[in-house]
C-alpha cells in the first residue's frame, strides 16, 4: 500500500510541474538590469539622445524610454554618456597583459578590444599566446597581428647557419627581439656574410 502512495505523489509532483510556465514572466525576471539617466550614443552616426537601457548578460535588449521592471535592478547614469566599447587599433597591451590583466588603463578609457601585435612584434607563437589567454583570462577582448619582425626573428634563428648571439637578439623580456635580429643580419650581409 505504501508504494500506491509514492505513485500518487510522483502523478501529483509530475502534474503540478507540468502546470507551471516553462518561461519566468517579464516582471518577474531578474536577471535583466536597467541603466537610466544617460545620453546614449549608440556608435551609428545617429544623434546622440538621452535615454534608458536594457541589458541581459552581455546583449542589450532595449533601448529608449523605458520604465523599470518590477524587481528588476536600476542603475542611475548620473546624466553620463553611455556608449559601445571602443577598440583600439593600435596597441601594446600585449607587453603588460598578463602582469596586469585588469586592463585598467584600457577600461577605464572604454576600451573592450585591443588590437595588439603592433610595430612589427608580437608574441610568438600565437597559439601559445593564444592558450595562455584561455588560462589567464583579461579584462579586454584582443585582435592579433602576426609581427612581421618577430617572425624574421624565428625563421633567421631557426633556420639559418649564421645565427646571431643570443645576446644580440634577446630582448628585456628574454624573448627574440625580431628588430634586433634583423639589424644584426643585415650587417653581416653588408659585411659580406651569409
């Protein structure tokens, strides 16, 4: 008999979840969060306008005037400018990043994307730079070039006889420094050298 009972509850637990909406309803969603108060200039060439924003995790799902949701978390602008995330194309973020992953000096400037691998240097290789990021986590997001002088650097240490000095091509950091690789291989080319 005790196991009729264990049924009925099961039937009744099963027909109770079944009754409930699978979807919360729009008030009572928390996890949405508006930011009031601010002048928004939304990137496309349009005039700026004061407004409201919506957000849920990381998309916006409005924009205008907007009234807050019940629950729903309100952040005052102050009467702010309130903008996407700039990118900066020309940056040496790459040199610091891990020391510093904060990116404060980025952030705090609204920069969310750095292109880094600038002035013909980047770290090599990428994959690894690229596997140490999914280690080590940064504040921005990042776009890489291939530096033209860190590779010239690789392939002359690799792959030639007439290697220079690791003395020569070590940088601050240990690494190649592709500039001065390349320096000292066109001296020895001007020298008669191969």
């Amino acid at each position: 008999m005790k196991w009729i009972s264990h049924v009925v509850a099961a039937v009744l637990m099963v027909a109770m979840l079944c009754a409930c909406e699978s979807e919360p309803l729009p008030s009572a969603d928390p996890s949405s969060t508006l930011i009031t108060n601010v002048t928004i200039i939304d990137g496309t060439g349009s005039a700026r306008r004061e407004g409201s924003l919506r957000f849920k995790g990381a998309e916006i799902i409005d924009v205008g005037d907007l009234e807050a949701k019940p629950g729903e978390p309100v952040i005052d602008g102050g009467g702010l400018v309130l903008t996407p995330g700039f990118i900066d194309t020309h940056s040496h973020a790459d040199h610091e990043l891990f020391e510093q992953p904060g990116a404060i000096a980025a952030v705090s400037q609204g920069i969310t994307t750095a292109v880094i691998g600038q002035d013909g240097r980047s770290p090599l290789p990428l994959l690894d730079f690229r596997f140490e990021l999914v280690e080590n986590p940064v504040a921005i997001n990042l776009a890489a070039f291939s530096g033209h002088n860190s590779i010239a650097g690789w392939v002359l240490v690799m792959f030639t006889q007439n290697t220079p000095s690791n003395a020569v091509v070590a940088g601050k950091s240990g690494q190649v420094d592709g500039n001065r690789v390349f320096h000292q291989f066109e001296a020895k080319i001007e020298q008669g050298q191969r």
